[in-house]
C-alpha cells in the first residue's frame, strides 16, 4: 500500500458508474455473475477482515469513538515491524488517522464499510473497487456534502468528543497538524481550496 501523508481533502473519492440489468437471467448472464463472484473474492475477503477486526475493537473498547475505532482498525492491518523501520511510531499514528478521517462522521457500520471500500481501492486497485463504486458513491455523498457546506469538523466534534478532546491536549505534532488542518478548512475554506489545488499540482508532480 501506498502511504500518504497529505489531509483528508485529498482522499481519492471514486466516481465510477455502475450499469444493472433487470430481467430474467440467461445462462450466459448466470456465467457472468459467477465469474464476476469469483474476482470480487480478494475484495470480500479484505473486507471481511476488516470488519472482524473493527468489531473487535468496538467489543473490546466500547468507550471509544468512531474515530479511534477505525484508525486503530487500519493501524492492526499496516503497522507491520517493517512498517516501523521505515515510519516513526507519530508518522504511522498520523496517517492512521488521516487516511480514517472522512469515514469518521458516519454511524457504524457504514464506517467500516466505507474504510473497507477505500482500501479496496488502495490495495487492490480501480478493477475490484469498480463494484462497490454505485455504493461508496451513495453513502459518501452526505459526508462530501458536508465538507462542501464548510461544517465537516462541527459534525466530527459531535461524533467523536473524546478523540476531540485528545487532540487539543496530547502533545502529538502529528495530531495536532490535523487538528489545525480541520479548522483551517472550516473557517477559512476559499483558502483552503486554493491550498487543495496547489498541493494537487505538487503531488502530480512527484508521480
């Protein structure tokens, strides 16, 4: 998986079209059915994994916040010890973080769902993400709006107070530049739009 340490406005949102038939199945459709089961099989199966892992947490540590639920949920599935040769403990805790933040917002369990989506795409790439595109699309529409509507830390502040609270006091440089980031977006979101471009053209850049 491709690290990336940039904010969550720039998390890539999947725009794919999904087209359905209806009608009685002929057996040629019935093949196709079966064949597309069988390469959705690595995507399924990440995503049940996933899911095992979240639920665990959630059993485990029914205190916490959706927020901390789904990073420590992706920190248990990427923070390997090769991992951690190459990324300092506050790196790894950052993007933890970042990469869970957009699905934060949401109730459970369209929150692990939508994590789950998103790494299809990140593990596995666009050809197995293209299936669950009609879906990633639909639940995500809400959250997009809200951060078009400049109120995404508001609805993040009522979801998840304890992580919240913890940012403004843990002395993490790591959090702490999400956290500025947040309410950065929020009370100044011309200049955060043009910040978004400039950093886009970098990371194009760089590829």
């Amino acid at each position: 998986m491709k690290f990336k340490n940039y904010s969550f406005l720039f998390v890539f949102v999947l725009f794919f079209t999904l087209l359905s038939c209806s009608g009685p199945q002929s057996e040629e459709d019935e093949m196709l059915a079966q064949d597309k089961f069988d390469k959705k099989a690595p995507a399924e199966n990440l995503i049940k994994s996933l899911e095992r892992i979240y639920f665990d947490l959630r059993e485990k540590h029914s205190n916490q916040d959706e927020h901390w639920l789904l990073a420590n949920t992706w920190l248990k599935r990427y923070a390997s010890p090769e991992q951690a040769k190459q990324i300092s403990p506050e790196q790894m805790k950052f993007i933890s973080y970042n990469e869970t933040l957009l699905f934060s917002i949401l109730e459970q369990p369209k929150s692990i769902r939508m994590l789950a989506l998103y790494l299809i795409y990140e593990e596995l790439g666009e050809s197995l993400a293209i299936y669950y595109a009609s879906e990633y699309n639909q639940i995500m529409e809400p959250v997009m709006k809200i951060i078009e509507n400049h109120v995404f830390l508001d609805k993040y502040k009522e979801r998840n107070p304890r992580t919240w609270k913890e940012m403004q006091e843990e002395d993490d440089p790591s959090l702490n530049m999400l956290l500025i980031g947040l309410e950065y977006q929020q009370e100044h979101p011309e200049e955060a739009e043009k910040l978004e471009k400039i950093l886009w053209k970098e990371i194009e850049k760089r590829k």
